[in-house]
C-alpha cells in the first residue's frame, strides 16, 4: 500500500489536540503525546509496500565459484512488520 500522508497528519494533530484537552499535568501529557506520535508514526512507516526493482547486484558463491548476478524481475511486495 502507498504511504498516505494525509493520514499521518490527521493521527498527528488528532495527538495534539488530545494533549491540549487533556486535564493531566504537563510531564504526562507530554508523554502520552509522545507515545501517540510514535505510534502514528511506527503505523504509517507500516503500511509502506516495498518491492525491490530488477536489475539488481547479486553476489555470492556456487560452491567454492564467486557468482555476481543481477535480479531479472521486481521483487515480491513485502511489508515492514
């Protein structure tokens, strides 16, 4: 999935306002602003789709052989997890 910047800005400033109502003293809203911007943060980075273009350096060994390659297609979409 692309990454959504909107989304994040919205679970951003969701995170501010929440910490502008809150009744809590100021060191604990700060913390909880914190951990809600990480988490809004760690969730968008989350939802990146990443797929590794052909054409890319392949090293290793065939046996005792050094072979250097390069990948043919795109990679299989993956997730950061």
């Amino acid at each position: 999935m692309p990454l959504i910047k909107p989304l994040l800005e919205a679970q951003i400033l969701a995170a501010f306002q929440k910490m502008s109502n809150s009744e809590k003293n100021q060191a604990q809203a700060q913390i909880d602003l914190a951990k809600d911007l990480a988490s809004a943060i760690d969730s968008y980075i989350k939802q990146a789709t990443i797929i590794v273009n052909p054409g890319q350096l392949v090293t290793g060994t065939a046996g005792t052989y050094p072979v250097v390659a390069a990948t043919t297609a795109p990679s299989t979409p993956a997730t950061i997890s």
